[in-house]
C-alpha cells in the first residue's frame, strides 16, 4: 500500500500537471509551481529561476510570497551561485547548511540570511536546462532521496511547460514580426507609387499640357487668321503632334491612376471597388460591397488583387460579366471575383505552371501574403474563375452598397 509521502507526491503531481497544462503564461505558472511544491515539500520558501540562453543569465520567474516582488530582477550568471552552479551542470545540489557551501552566494533581496538548508534541481527539456527549482527550510534539514526525486519529475514537467511557453512566444513574436514587415512593405510600395504619381502629375503632364497647347499655338500660326487652311505638309504634322500628345495625356492620367488608388485616401475601399469596377472596358461588373474598416495598407492590398484578378478576366477568361463582392464577417474580410467566363482545368494549369503565370496571380499570392490572408483560386472548364482572399482581421461593418 502507497504511504502518506507518496499519495502527496502524486497528488503534487496531478495539481503541477494541471496548472502547467492550463493556458497560463511563464510567470503565472511559475508562481503556482512555486507555492505548490513549498507547501507539498513542508519547506518555507520556494525559487523558480529561467535561463536566458542569450544572456547566459539565470533570472528569477516565480516565487513564494513576499518573494515574488523579486521576480524579474534577481538574477544570476551561468555558474554562479549554486542555482548558477546547477544551470550550468545540469546536476541537483542538496545543500543541508548552506552557509558551509563554497558555491552559495548571498542575494540580499531574497534575505538569505532566514534560511539554511535547501535543494536545488535543474529543469531539463531535451536535455537542456531551462531553468531551476529551488526549495529553502529555515531550519537546518537534510532533504531526503524522496524529497529530490519528486522535485526533480516537477522540474522536468516545469520545464516542458515553460520551453512550450518560449516556444510559443517566439512563435508570437515572429507573427508580429511578419506582419508589422508586411505593414512596411505595403506601406513602402505605396508611398513609391505615391511619390511616383507625383513625379508624373507634376513633371511628364505639365509638360505634355505645355506642348499641346503650343501645338495647338503653331496650329494657328500655320496660316493667316482667317485664310482659308489647306491640308498642308506643316498643318498635317501638327496635328498628328497634336493627336500624340492627347495620347500621351491619357496614359499619364492612366498611369497616374495605376500607380496609386487616390480614392482609396478620399472614400476607402467599398466606394474604391465600385470606381474600380466602373473602369473596367468590356465587361459587365456587378459590384456587391459592403463597406468595412480596416488598416489602410490592408486596404490597399484588397484593392490591388481586385484589380489584378479584374485585368486577368479581361486578358484571359473570355467573360461577359463579373461580380465583384466584399464582405466582412466573424472570421474576417472576404474579397470575392468570380466570372462567367471559359474557365481552365486547375490541375493541368498547375502541372503546366500555368495558374502562376498565364493567369498571373503570383502578384495577388504574393500580396495575400504578406497579409497573412488565404487566397484560394476555383475553376472548371466551362464554368467561369472564382478568385477568393480571406483576411483574418478586426472588421466594423457600417453600411451595405447595392449591386451596380
């Protein structure tokens, strides 16, 4: 039959395994741990120290009361102290009197003075120690076989816990990472196309406005006010200077456009789909948008694949009519093109390349991406195209456009 120690053990063990198991961050885990082992272990006070692997440091993460005012600014190098000294060789250290132990190092903070005897053991996670656990009794006291062996299993389950926890917190931090590069990259595209646009408003069309209207001048002067005009030599190549440069004005003003969606700055997005729409030759759009506040370079993005999957209809697929919808809801920002178009097998496209470059959605992949969103492409000989981006973010819906 177990005995009275071992029914504690392993009840200490059902309670660590629940609170490491709960969705609870490093400190707070840290501090449960700690209370539950002083208690489980008859000792007074109870040390949970991390190793920082960058610093080479051991810092204290939790502690028993009042202690735990401490945490975060106790710390101690790889090897110094005798938790120093068990990080760095990965060994327990049972200490009856500290006071006679070479590698104690007193730390005012934690009142050393209170307490002689202690334990210390490592926390392995495959085989690397992640952190200490330290037990203190006021009065001097050997701690047994048992007492090592059943801190050395809440060591080890600590230690699984917190290397999950860091794991899962530089996990975090590179998602956050990611998307504050992709904020920067969509930022920086746009203020490019932004600076862009302005370089060709306020240099090539001025220009181009400049030289219509002195052709337009030389037109006159050609002849006499009031002579008749013949279709002369000169009258002729004026006016096909003339007609090329109106022609160069409507693709700077088209360029101008492209590079950057100034609608966007002055409605948002749901009014920007709809004069987006509207610009599209040749096809019949029908436009359901219900308009929805997200971050600009979010916005941006949603626009540009719209139009990029806008000028694929018309490049490739052979439609009458396309719909063009958005719509905000628990699970974010959908973004939806679907045309009536011939349509293509998605797996011979795949195997031939031809989803990635003959329909050119790289730039859209590329840009859903950086998002963080799914884009996901359906189609079907016969049967049209349905480009759709899923945009996990905050929505606030605020009003609903109807079709156009």
């Amino acid at each position: 039959m177990p005995d009275r120690h071992q029914n504690e053990g392993v009840r200490l063990l059902e309670h660590i395994i629940e609170v490491t198991s709960a969705d609870v961050d490093v400190s707070e885990v840290s501090q449960r741990v700690a209370a539950l082992v002083t208690a489980a272990t008859k000792s007074d006070v109870c040390f949970v120290h991390l190793v920082d692997q960058e610093l080479r440091r051991v810092v204290l993460a939790g502690a028993t009361p009042p202690f735990d005012e401490q945490v975060g600014s106790v710390q101690l190098a790889m090897g110094e102290g005798i938790a120093g000294w068990v990080a760095k060789n990965a060994q327990p250290a049972v200490v009856p009197d500290k006071w006679k132990d070479a590698r104690y190092r007193y730390i005012p903070e934690l009142r050393g003075e209170d307490f002689t005897s202690m334990v210390s053991v490592p926390m392995l996670a495959r085989g690397r120690v992640v952190g200490v656990l330290n037990v203190h009794s006021r009065a001097a006291r050997t701690y047994s076989d048992d007492d090592l062996a059943l801190l050395t299993q809440v060591a080890n389950l600590m230690a699984r816990a917190m290397e999950n926890a860091r794991l899962y917190g530089r996990l975090a931090e590179r998602e956050e990472m990611l998307e504050r590069l992709a904020t920067r990259t969509v930022e920086a595209q746009e203020l490019e196309r932004r600076r862009l646009a302005g370089e060709i408003h306020d240099g090539i069309s001025q220009r181009l406005v400049s030289l219509w209207y002195h052709l337009l001048a030389a037109e006159d002067a050609a002849g006499p006010p009031g002579a008749p005009r013949g279709p002369t030599a000169l009258q002729r190549e004026l006016a096909m200077a003339k007609d090329l440069a109106t022609e160069a004005m409507a693709e700077a003003r088209a360029a101008i456009a492209g590079l950057r969606p100034f609608v966007l700055d002055d409605l948002g997005l749901g009014p920007g789909l709809e004069s987006l729409a509207r610009s599209v030759a040749g096809l019949a759009v029908e436009v359901d948008v219900e308009e929805v506040e997200l971050p600009p370079h979010v916005e941006v993005a949603l626009y540009r694949i719209a139009q990029e999957a806008l000028q694929n209809v018309v490049k490739h697929a052979g439609a009458t009519t396309v719909l063009l919808r958005l719509s905000g809801g628990e699970d974010g920002v959908r973004l939806v093109v679907t045309d009536d178009g011939h349509g293509f097998d998605e797996v011979l496209a795949a195997d031939a390349g031809e989803d990635r470059h003959a329909y050119g959605l790289v730039g859209m992949r590329e840009r859903a991406e950086l998002l963080g969103a799914t884009l996901t492409l359906a189609s079907r000989p016969g049967t049209g195209t349905t480009v759709e981006v899923l945009v996990t973010a905050p929505v606030t819906r605020t009003r609903i456009h109807g079709k156009e």
